[in-house]
C-alpha cells in the first residue's frame, strides 16, 4: 500500500471562534454607533502541509509498517492541488514504477519518504466578516471570487466569512471593501512568516452603508495603518479607521480642495464614531424639495445637507456675534 501526500499548498486545517462585536443601533451621523453587542465570530487556520483540500495527517492515516509505505509530493514545485494531484508527470512515472515493481520509486526528485518543509516567507492575510465584498486590486489586475489575476495571491470563502492573502513584500497592492447593505464589520489582518502568526490587528464593529467603499493600501503595512473610507460612495473620503482604536477620524474638507484630519477640533467620545463635514463634491441633487433642500428617501444623504444648513447657520451665527458684539 503507497499512501501519497500533497504538500506544499496553503490548506485549511481548522476554525477558531471568537467573540465579536457588531454595530446593532446607529446614531444620526455617519460613522457613529450608539450601541454595541456581542456576536460569534470566527476565522479559518491554515497549514501549507496539505494539496489544498486535504492536509497531509488525513491524507497519510494509516500508519507505516511492511506492506505500508508514505510518501510526500512537494506540490509547490510541481504547481500542482487537490484536483490534480494525479495529473502531476511525476506521480504518474511513480505509479507506473509502483505497479511494473520497479526500483526506481526513490529516485524522483519531488517525492520524499519524509516530510517536506514548506518555505512560504511573509504574507499578509485578512478575515472579513462583513455586509461587504473584498477583493483585491494591483497594476496586475484584480483578485476576487471571481478573478484571479494577481501572482501569490489568492481568495477564498468560507461561510459568511472572505479571506484574501498576498506575499508580505507586495507592491502597489490595495485591498478593498464594498458595502452592499447597512450594517458593520470587522476585518482582521494577520501577519505570517512561514506559516506561523506573527502579528495581528483588527479593525472590529466598524459602521458600514449599502454603498460603502473602504480602502486598505498594502504598501508599508504599520500598526497604525488605517483604513479610508467612502461612507456613501460619492468618490470622496469621509474618514479614516484606526486599528489601535477602532475610532474613526472624520475628514474635513478646505476651501483649496486638501483634506485636513479634524479629529483636535472636534473629538469624539465614543468609539467608532465619526462626521462628515462639508464634502467638496457635493452627490447629484435627487428629484423633490422640502423647505428648498432637496431631498430622497436615502436617509445618509439627507443628513449629510442637514448637516450643510446646520453649518452654514453656524457661519451665520459667527458673523452676527462679531457684528454686534455679543
């Protein structure tokens, strides 16, 4: 009996759970979150001993003895996974060998009696669980559910949660989130070298809108990275998220076009919870007038020109007061 063993090939070998948190009420405000509650959570564990589906002490359940030998195929050398282990040249010369009773089985160079130590160097991973989808994009192309067009990186879905991985030392990478109903998220980022976690960060309970957009470049990856988000979609960044915090940062838009961090000038003091103000874009004016402002049945957007009234009638307070005096 000859057990063969596919390894060498990033597999799943396990779930941990954990507990989460979830936005469950929001405030009036984008980005604000008024109440918080506990909700299961979980991420998949990886080993690159196994082809992809079946991780090598599955696949070699029978243990050794007279008429049972194992044997390792180093499928990151060969290209080969799960589905077409029994299409790699090397495992067919070594059938044919196995089955004419010849004496060359040892001599092939991707078959080993022992098991075979994977380099896979520094990757980063990330976990979404999410109202989102996730994918990745490069001067390459884009790696998603449905492409898969950047070297080294891959994507997969497990249950309600996405997972995305490139090489560590990638470049002109960036990960990006797309909202596709009101809710909140939490993405997880792991460190990896060779296969053991190194660092981990996360970004937990973070609101998230129908049409969302989040940004994560991958260049020079830091702690204190945080990620850019597009509450409503309109192309122009409304704040950023910290992982050390899990606080979003509003963006205050000038009068010369440059985006300022206005957190020192107005702090906020509940987590994860920021306000757009004064978007130099303003979004296309939908059909229908109350009180001369233009409004939809999209409650983010008319928050955000209520919030433009209440501004300009805070402008106007200012200049009455430095008129009269008070």
């Amino acid at each position: 009996m000859y057990q063969i063993a596919g390894a060498g090939v990033e597999t799943a070998s396990g779930i941990t759970y954990f507990t989460d948190t979830e936005c469950i009420a929001g405030g009036s405000l984008w980005f604000e979150c008024q109440e918080y509650a506990p909700k299961l959570g979980y991420y998949v564990n990886f080993t690159h001993d196994g082809d992809g589906t079946v991780v090598v002490p599955s696949a070699l359940g029978m243990q050794a003895g007279d008429s049972v030998e194992r044997w390792w195929l180093d499928l990151q050398k060969t290209g080969g996974i799960h589905k077409n282990i029994l299409e790699t040249p090397e495992l067919i010369t070594f059938i044919e060998d196995a089955v004419q009773s010849t004496s060359t089985l040892s001599s092939l160079e991707h078959l080993s009696r022992s098991p075979i130590t994977t380099n896979t160097g520094n990757r980063l991973n990330f976990f979404l669980l999410s109202p989102l989808d996730m994918y990745l994009q490069g001067s390459a192309g884009i790696t998603s559910s449905s492409s898969d067009e950047i070297p080294g990186a891959t994507y997969r879905q497990y249950g309600a949660v996405q997972y995305v991985s490139v090489p560590g030392d990638s470049n002109g990478l960036t990960l990006h989130l797309n909202g596709y109903e009101a809710g909140s998220f939490t993405l997880l980022v792991q460190e990896t070298d060779d296969g053991e976690v190194v660092h981990t960060r996360d970004f937990t309970a973070i609101p998230t809108g129908s049409s969302t957009i989040v940004q994560l470049p991958l260049d020079d990856l830091q702690p204190d990275t945080t990620l850019e988000i597009d509450f409503d979609g309109d192309g122009t960044l409304d704040g950023v998220v910290s992982a050390e915090s899990d606080r979003a940062t509003p963006l205050v838009t000038q009068e010369d076009g440059q985006v300022n961090d206005s957190a020192e000038s107005k702090p906020n003091s509940s987590p994860t919870i920021g306000t757009r103000i004064r978007p130099s874009t303003p979004a296309a004016t939908p059909p229908g007038e109350v009180a001369g402002v233009s409004i939809s049945g999209d409650k983010q957007w008319y928050y955000k020109e209520l919030q433009k009234i209440l501004g300009d009638i805070a402008d106007l307070v200012v200049l009455i007061e430095a008129q009269y005096d008070v």
